[in-house]
C-alpha cells in the first residue's frame, strides 16, 4: 500500500537578482520560483540557473476551459502577472468624447468638433453671403448682351448715358490712355487730353533715337570706275566720307590726313605667309638687367638676355618659352662686377656644340650661343666664349680673359690662364711664336704636317692585334691585319706626336693595353703598355703620346698599334680618331 504524505510543500524560492547572482544549478526536476516575478524553472542536475528556462505557463494552461473567472488560481496568477508588470486595467467608467465604455460607443461629427460640415459635394455647394452681396453689387447682366447691334439696350443695363449711337459716354477723357512704343521698346501713354491738340514727334517716338538727320553717304562720293586707285575712308563714327587719296602708293592717316606713302617694291610679305626675306634686318628682342642671381631667362619675349654686373654667384632657372619653334637662337651675355662668379645651368640646358661654362672669368664679357632642340626639349649649347676659347682634352671648352697688356695663355695643367710672359715683336715675314721657358720669341716655324686617320666599330677580343690607320682607296681605317691599313709618309721628317681617341661605347675591365707604332710593317716602336678601357661607357678616352723622336722618309708606312689582354670584360670602341704629327 502506498504512502500517503499529508502537508505542505515549499519550492525553493529567491528573487530574481538573487538567483542571477548566485547562478545555483538545481536538482533533477527540483522547482525553484522567483518570489518577486512568480516565474519558475525546473532543474536538470546540470545546467546552472541562469542558463535554464522559464516554465512556460500557456502549456499548462492550455487544456483550461469554462469561464475564467470560475478559476480563482488562475484569476490570482494573472493578477499577479499583471502587477509584476506594471498593468492597469481600464475601468468600465473611462469615456471617449463622453461615452463610457460600458456600452458599444458611436462617435458623430460634433465630437469631433465638425458639427456644422456637411458631406455635400463641391457642385452642389452653395456660395455664402458674403459673396453673394459682392456679386449683387456688381453691374447688371444685360439678357441681350450677345446681341451687340442692341446698343442702348446694352447702354441701359450697364448702367451708361446715350450718346448717339455710342456705347460710352466720354465723360473724363483724361481716364483714357492710348499705347506709345518707346525706342528701348518700352511702352509709355498718350492721354485723351494729349490728343485735343496737334502732336509733334521725334526721332525717339518712332524708335529712332540714335539716328541723326545728318547727309548720307551717296553714290557720288564713291570713286568713280575712271579713278578706281583712290581711296576712300570712312568714319567708324559718322559713316562719312573723310578723305580721298589720289596720289600713287600705300594710303596713310595722319592725324585726320590721308596721303599717300610710296609703296615698296617686290611682294608684301603677310604674317602667314610662306616667303623668303631678302636684304631685310631683323633687329633681336633684348633684355638687359644689372644682376640676377637667379635667373630665369624671358625667352618668349627676348632674344638676348643680358647681365651687365652680375654680383653672386648664379643660378640660370629654365628659361619662359612657350612657342617651341625647332632651331630657334637665343643668346646669353654675362659680365661679372669685377669678380669671377660661378655658373649653375637648369638641366634644359645642354652642352653640345660647346660646353656650358661653370663660372665668368673676372671683368670678361661671356657669350652663350643656344639652339632649341624640340625634339629632346633642350637648349643646346653650340658655343660659349669670352675673349679667348680653348679646348681642353680632357673637360673641353674652357674660357680665358685677357689680363695685361702683351700677355698671353699659358696651360696650368688644367686649363689655359694669361700668363705672366710676354711677346716678341713678330720677326722675319713667315715666323711664328715660340716659348723659351719664360717669353715668347719670333721663330722661324718647322716644316711639319700631320696625317689624319680614323676607324669604325670595334668589338675587341681577347689576345688580339690591331691597327689604326687609313689607307688608300680604305674607308675603314682598323683591321686585326695590316694590309691597307698603313698611312704613307709623302714627306720626310720626325714624328713627334701621335694622339689617338677612341669613343668607347660598352666599358671594358682594367686590364692593361699595349700601344705601338708600327713602321713599314717590321718594326715597333713601344708608346705605352699600361693603358687601360676602363672610364665609363659612352665616354672618349684621349690616348696622347708627347715628345717622340721617330724618323720617317718620304714614302714610308706607318700604323697604330694595339695588343689586347685577355679582359674579364671586353671593351666596344665606337669610333676613334688618329693623328701623327710630322716635323
């Protein structure tokens, strides 16, 4: 027989903050209740509170029936349910527009506040009284108005006086304004009044204010076809005739006066015109200025650019151009105050021709000659000089001034400066000037001359010979053999000096070259056996061999020389050029 427990049972209950807090984890089916919100969770033996869910009522109430309020537990659950959420019933006694709730309500249009609207539609409207009276007190409508021929009729309803058989009665003409068209096409008015008398208009009346009364132009003071070489001139102004030219040449105005200039001979040249200017002068745009230190030269609107006293050193910026004609020439002049300046180019400027001078020699003119190269977008430089151009070997064009009086150049090892040394008063007719180590002296000159020869392209291999040269009928002046290779001496004499520059094009290593000249193909004289291929790709290398005592009789043969090393990079020579001078 089964236990019967007789008492009551308490769930195990808490808040809602207390049981979030303390996160309990409830026995196997155990009940716990939040005593503030009524709601329950049942335990599983595993899964802490706050991760369980609430019990939901509407499954176990779904099976309740009857009426609700017969069920006193769920009556007090939902009241509950109801207070914990803060609900308020409403009362049976609450109104809307002054109807209780306890009864089906009906609203009219009194609540809300349109009582007096009817739902009439718009045609069938009345107007209100208001408009009713304004339109009373406007004039009578006639029944036979449509009949216009019925005049007094119509007078009669529209309340006028009869005038014959007019419709209105010209009581005030000053009321009635009659349309004027003004010459700014404005409009203005003419009154009845006005009308009494006569009218005088003007110009402006009819829109032609601008217009003067004044003589037009006539076919009479057009030339005639018997004088067809005159002129005739025309105010912009007045559009009259000014003057007439008869004379033969090219019309001219002078203040007012029209007279003929004779006219040039040969065609007129026009602007766009393609034609060649013959005896014609040309005078350059010039700019001049006293110093700029950085400089940018106008080269739109000048072709010389000037600076008569430059103090610092210089910057010259690229220059204002903007037609970009190909082979344009502008020049630059430059003269320092009494100090040598320093010259720094913009990279538009390219040496070329010539090289672009790094600095003014004092007191001393400096001239640069540029060429607009458009196709590269450079002033090239074709040449640069003061009082004396020299060419260096080595960095080429380099400038000198010169200093006192009876001096002259002098190389320091670098470049060519006026030297202390004086000159000799030339001697016998034919002499040149020749240095004794401290002065230059007249001197009878040497009979000597110098062979000129060349060669092309050159891929040189390891171990290899070869010769410079040219010989005759050869236009290519190298060969790894000697034949047609070698220059004929046509005159006897010492050679004293061989310079040979190559344009090496790939760089080679730093091997040693041996150079010799080789004379009538059997014997060789050593020039050097250190020299190297080596300074930079597309760079000319200038090989000069000095103080030589080499003698040759007239139809003798010579040829450079050259023994390759075995290189761990082999040089490419572009071209070269030889010379052998003979004394």
């Amino acid at each position: 027989m089964a236990n019967i427990f007789t008492g009551s049972v308490q769930l195990k209950g808490k808040t809602a903050a207390s049981w979030t807090s303390d996160n309990d984890v409830l026995l196997d089916r155990q009940l716990g209740i939040e005593t503030d919100t009524r709601q329950l969770k049942i335990g599983n033996g595993v899964t802490a509170w706050n991760s369980l869910s609430y019990i939901s009522a509407s499954a176990a109430w779904a099976a309740l029936s009857g009426d609700p309020e017969d069920n006193t537990d769920l009556a007090a659950l939902l009241d509950a349910k109801q207070d914990a959420l803060g609900y308020t019933p409403v009362p049976n006694t609450r109104t809307v527009a002054g109807h209780a709730l306890s009864a089906d309500v009906t609203v009219s249009k009194g609540d809300v506040g349109l009582g007096n609207v009817d739902n009439t539609s718009d045609a069938s409207k009345p107007i209100s009284t208001a408009t009713q009276t304004a339109l009373d007190a406007k004039l009578a409508k006639a029944s036979n108005l449509s009949d216009v021929t019925n005049a007094a009729t119509a007078r009669t309803n529209l309340g006028s006086t009869t005038v014959g058989d007019a419709l209105f009665t010209l009581t005030n003409p000053s009321q009635i304004s009659f349309p004027r068209i003004n010459a700014n096409n404005t409009i203005t008015a003419r009154t009845a009044s006005q009308l009494k008398t006569d009218l005088s208009l003007t110009s402006a009346d009819v829109g032609l204010g601008s217009v003067t009364n004044d003589a037009q132009i006539k076919s009479a003071d057009f030339p005639s076809s018997s004088v067809d070489s005159e002129v005739a001139l025309f105010s912009s102004t007045t559009g009259k005739v000014i003057k007439r030219a008869s004379a033969n040449g090219i019309a001219k105005l002078t203040s007012g006066v029209l007279s003929a200039v004779t006219a040039p001979s040969g065609t007129i040249v026009g602007t766009s015109d393609t034609q060649t200017l013959t005896n014609k002068r040309v005078p350059p745009r010039v700019n001049s200025t006293a110093s700029s230190t950085s400089w940018t030269p106008d080269f739109d609107s000048y072709d010389m650019e000037i600076q008569t006293a430059l103090a610092g050193n210089a910057t010259i910026n690229a220059p204002t151009y903007t037609s970009e004609n190909h082979g344009e020439t502008r020049i630059i002049r430059i003269l320092d105050n009494g100090s040598a300046r320093t010259l720094s180019w913009n990279s538009v400027f390219r040496s070329l021709g010539a090289q672009l001078p790094a600095s003014t020699v004092s007191a001393t003119t400096l001239y640069v000659v540029l060429k607009r190269n458009t196709t590269d977008s450079k002033w090239d430089c074709m040449a640069a000089t003061s009082d004396v151009a020299v060419i260096n070997a080595t960095t080429g064009f380099t400038v000198a001034g010169a200093a006192a009086s009876n001096t002259v150049l002098k190389g320091n090892g670098t470049n060519y400066v006026p030297s202390t040394e004086t000159y000799a008063a030339p001697g016998t007719s034919g002499n040149v000037m020749t240095s004794d180590g401290t002065n230059w002296t007249s001197a009878v000159p040497k009979a000597g001359y110098a062979l000129d020869g060349s060669s092309g392209t050159m891929a040189l291999a390891d171990a290899t010979t070869y010769y410079i040269g040219y010989g005759e009928g050869n236009t290519v002046g190298q060969h790894s053999t000697i034949a047609n290779i070698q220059m004929t001496i046509p005159k006897a004499g010492t050679i004293t000096r061989i310079h040979w520059q190559p344009f090496i094009t790939t760089n080679g290593s730093n091997e040693a070259v041996s150079h010799y000249l080789r004379l009538n193909n059997t014997t060789d004289t050593q020039l050097s056996i250190t020299e190297t291929y080596d300074p930079g790709a597309n760079t000319v290398k200038p090989f000069i061999y000095t103080g030589l005592s080499i003698s040759v009789a007239a139809g003798d043969t010579i040829a450079f020389k050259i023994v390759t090393p075995t290189w761990v990079t082999n040089p490419t020579i572009g071209t070269s050029h030889l010379m052998v001078w003979v004394d």
